[in-house]
C-alpha cells in the first residue's frame, strides 16, 4: 500500500492545484494551499473520509491562500508556512483582493513560519522543508522522501510555483528573481532524483527526469 494518497482539487480562476494529502496509516490529513472555492475543497475532504490535521501553504500569493483563514477558523487546524520571505503578501491579503477584484479576503497568519531544514509531519508521513525563493521570497517546497520499506513507492514533492511541467515559476512578480529561481531547481529539485514525481501548483503532475531532460528553461 501506498504510504499516503492525493485529491487535487483546482481552484480559483487561476485553477490552482490546491491538494489534500491522507496518510495511509492514520487517515490524517493536510490540506495545501486552499487558494479559494472552499466548499469545492471541504467537498473534495469530505469525500477522503480523513481527519484534518493542518494546513501547509507552499507561498503567498494570492490564489494559493485566499481561503486559509476561513478554512482554520472553521476547522480549528493549525496553519504552517510558508517562510517568512512571503510575510507582507500574507499580511496585505484584504489589499490584495481588492486590487483584483476578487471577494473579501482575510489575512493570513500562519502558526509556524517554516525555513530550510525543517520538517513537517502528516499524520505518520514526514515531509522536508526547503526554503525555494525566486517565484516569491518565501516559497517553500515539500518533499516525501521514500524509505527502505516504500521501495516500490516514488519520491514526492509539492511545489508550489516554483518548477511546472516543461515550465518554471513566473519571476515578474514582487520579490521574484529568475536568476535565483534556477539555482534553486538546479541545486535543490534537480538532485532529488530522477524518479521523484512533483506537483506544482499549476497543470499536470511531472517527474524530475523528465525536466532534467526537456524543460527548455534548465
């Protein structure tokens, strides 16, 4: 059996991948980056049967986080990430959606700001933190690293928008840098290895290999 399963569930206009990781083991659950249309993504949970656990944000902008504040009010979770780097995004959130357009947004307070190194948990699956700047200043990137006795499983990473299927993150944005985006996928996605599958926060799941080999930005 597969150590955990993933619901994505695309939201917002922008149709972001916000996604719900259960734990095999103990039927726990985080939701990641509930950008909006939150009754699509309590709908979505519901239908997992698990139990929720956290919320893990991968950044700040805008369609990644729109409906954290109102999921953690209603569900009494806990909000972990994104870094630091992204503060002003979260804290500027109402500002934000105004500026869009879009419905009245709360701001976002995380419980844990996460950084390099760090780790965080669902239910008995651990997930390590790297801190992946250059789409935004905090992006943060999530990685399930498999263990002797998941030999059959692949290795796994969210995130967010920092590399896309045949793409990478866009850098025009505040605090972006493509230079720094780059070195990060080089010298932390890249040596995940090949066979690591990846969920980024937009389009189609890929696998590491297959960027190393055609995506025409690295």
């Amino acid at each position: 059996m597969h150590p955990f399963k993933i619901a994505i569930v695309p939201v917002t206009p922008f149709q972001q991948n916000c996604s719900i990781i259960v734990c095999a083991k103990t039927n726990k659950a985080a939701i990641v980056d509930p950008g909006g249309d939150l009754p699509r993504i309590e709908a979505a949970l519901a239908e997992t049967g698990a139990t929720l656990e956290k919320i893990l944000i991968t950044h700040g902008h805008i369609d990644h986080i729109g409906a954290t504040t109102e999921l953690a009010r209603k569900t009494g979770v806990p909000i972990e990430g994104p870094h630091t780097g992204d503060r002003a995004l979260l804290e500027n959130l109402p500002q934000i959606a105004a500026g869009y357009g879009f419905p009245k947004m709360e701001a976002v307070r995380p419980d844990r700001w996460l950084d390099e190194g760090e780790c965080v948990t669902v239910g008995a699956l651990t997930f390590d933190v790297l801190h992946c700047p250059g789409h935004s200043q905090g992006s943060v990137v999530f990685v399930w690293r498999k263990g002797e006795e998941d030999a059959s499983a692949q290795g796994f990473a969210i995130v967010g928008d920092v590399l896309f299927r045949g793409s990478v993150g866009r850098t025009d944005l505040p605090g972006g840098s493509h230079e720094t985006l780059i070195r990060m996928i080089e010298t932390k996605l890249l040596p995940l290895g090949d066979d690591t599958a990846f969920l980024p926060g937009h389009g189609p799941m890929g696998v590491i290999g297959e960027e190393r080999q055609t995506n025409p930005y690295l």
